[in-house]
C-alpha cells in the first residue's frame, strides 16, 4: 500500500515537471512571434517619420539603397516609398498664394507716396514697379486743379502680407480692400512629383549613355536625355516661380489725389433722407458748376476782353462805312431830284 502512495507520488512529480517545460516552450514561443509584431510596428512607424522610406522597404536592416530611391525621396516633407513611386503624405505644408488689391485716397499726395515707400522698409518688401500720372500744364494753365495717381506693385514676406495690408489705412482714405487666396498645394507637389520622375529618368539615361556600345544607341539616348531635361527644367522652373508667389505676397496700391475724401454712405438711410441726401448733391452740383463756369470766365477775361474790343471795332468801322455809304446815296439821290427839277423847267 505504502509502495503504491510512493509510485503516485512520483507520476505526479513528473506530470508536474512535464507541464512546466511544455509552458516555458510556449512562452518562447510567443516570444518569437512577438517579434515579428515588432518588426511590422518598427516599419510602420519608420514609414511615418520624415527621411525614413528605406526602413519602411528593408524593415530595418542595413540596405544599400538604389540611386533612383535616394532620389525619389527627395521630397520637401514626408515621403513613402513604393517601389520607385514617389508619393506626398498629408504632412506636407501647403502652398498657398495671397494677393491683395487696395484703392486708396489721399489729399497729401507727396507726403503718402512718401508713406508707402517707409511701408516697404518696416516690412521687408520691395517694389517690382510703379507709376505716377495725372499731372498736366494745360490743365493747371486753364485754372483746374491737377489730380495725380500713383500705381504701385509691392512684393511683400508672406508672414507680413496682413499687417502691410492693415497698415495701408496709415496712408489715406481705404476706400476699397480686396484679398485673394490662391491654394495650389495639389498643383505644386503634382509638378514635384513630375518633376522627380524626370530626375530619375535622367539620371537612368546618363548611366546608361557610359555604358552603351553604339553610336545608333547613344544617339537615341541622348535625343530622350534632351527631352527629359527640356521637361524637367521647365518644371523646375515653374515651381521656382510659384515658390517666390508663395513666400512674397503681391500687393497692388492704386493711390488717388482728391481735393476731399468720398463720403462713405451710411448702411441705414430712410426713404426721406435718401431724398435729402439727393437733392443736396444736386445742389452741391449746380453750385460747382457755376463755380467753374465763373473760374472759365475770369481765366479767359484776357481773351474776352481782346475779342470784344475787335468787335467793337468791327462794329465801329462797320457804322462808319454805313454812314458813308448812306451819305452818298442821299447826295445821289438829291441830285438826280435837281436833275429832275432842271429838266421839267426846260
């Protein structure tokens, strides 16, 4: 009996022993395909993180990464790679372009041309061009008062465009502010992408012009090698300029001289003041014309005055040419009356 208890004594030390090397071979294991798991989450993350494409294709592992990959990475932001596709992730900053078009009045006209080129210092922009018209000799001569325009062109740091904007009211009268936004982020890195294409194909082209072996070959190597770099630098180019859209604002300032500023119309006007408002433009219109019809009479008096005086000396010599003339026809007819009378005595 006593052997018996003994031998289930030990069956039962070994079924323990048995299943405690059966979990650690489970836990192992485990342990081993844990790290799969871990590979897979290591590339993920790498393919999320700026200048990590090659980790996201090698999983890690030390890889000599092709020319055309290295080149297909090349982005201005995130990239992932896919073979030798290149394509944009959502990180990427946005291009967008602004511009704005302001009217403004003013009634020192020196003094806010003045003001505009302080603006350009302040806020690190620069003039691409400008124009001043409006002053006449003809017109000053005749007595009018001589109104000037300024046109100006200013390129503007993004980062200031608002504050230059606002600021314009320092200058004069804002009598218009229109804001434009031009979004070409999708535009942008579309011409990016084309553009790294063409590089790749480039540099494809000129590794294989080294190696080929016939003139035929090398001929048309070099014709596609032209095409592709006419393509690609006319790409370039284009990204360059909406590059410089992107990073200077355009400005356009239209600066009007007036004798006084436009009265800006109240939103809320009632049908009687609407009334007043016109019959008291009206009369403020008959009176500048008869102001300017008494300004057209004392700067011509000169001309007046020489005119009426050859009139009246028209008139004057007309008269006496009259008098003459009507007293020669009175001595003629006054003789051929005594003619008359001499023959009916005969």
């Amino acid at each position: 009996m006593k052997k018996n208890k003994n031998l289930t004594l030990l069956l039962a030390m070994a079924l323990t022993v048995a299943l405690a090397v059966a979990s650690c071979g489970a836990k192992m294991a485990d342990s081993e395909s844990g790290g799969g798991d871990m590979m897979y989450w290591g590339e993920s993350n790498a393919a999320a993180s700026p200048g990590a494409a090659t980790d996201s294709v090698t999983g890690g592992w030390d890889y000599d990464v092709p020319a055309e990959e290295e080149t297909a990475g090349a982005w201005d932001g995130a990239v992932e790679s896919v073979g030798t596709a290149v394509k944009p992730q959502t990180s990427l900053a946005e291009k967008i372009i602004y511009s704005a078009d302001v009217t403004v009045e003013t009634v020192d006209f020196d003094g806010a041309v003045d003001s505009v080129e302080r603006m350009l210092t302040k806020y690190g922009a620069f003039l691409e061009s400008s124009s001043v018209s409006g002053k006449s000799l003809s017109e000053v001569y005749y007595g009018y008062q001589t109104y000037r325009t300024a046109y100006f062109v200013i390129r503007v740091p993004v980062a200031s465009f608002r504050n230059m904007t606002e600021d314009m009211e320092s200058v004069g009268s804002v009598l218009r502010s229109n804001v434009y936004t031009d979004n070409i982020t999708e535009r942008y890195y579309d011409t990016q992408s084309r553009a790294d294409s063409y590089r790749i194909e480039q540099e494809r082209l000129m590794a294989m012009l080294e190696k080929c072996e016939t003139v035929a070959d090398m001929i048309e190597i070099e014709s596609r090698l032209s095409e592709v770099r006419y393509q690609l630098e006319s790409l370039e180019s284009t990204l360059r300029n909406w590059q410089n859209q992107v990073d200077y604002s355009t400005v356009t300032v239209t600066l009007n001289e007036v004798q006084e500023f436009t009265k800006q119309p109240e939103i809320h006007r009632t049908y009687w003041q609407q009334i007043g408002d016109g019959l008291k433009e009206t009369l403020e219109d008959i009176g500048d014309f008869f102001k300017d019809l008494f300004k057209s009479l004392v700067v011509n008096l000169p001309t007046i005055l020489l005119v009426a005086v050859f009139l009246a000396a028209a008139a004057a010599i007309l008269a006496v040419l009259v008098r003459k003339s009507r007293a020669r026809g009175a001595a003629r007819r006054k003789a051929e009356d005594a003619q008359i009378e001499e023959d009916g005595k005969e």
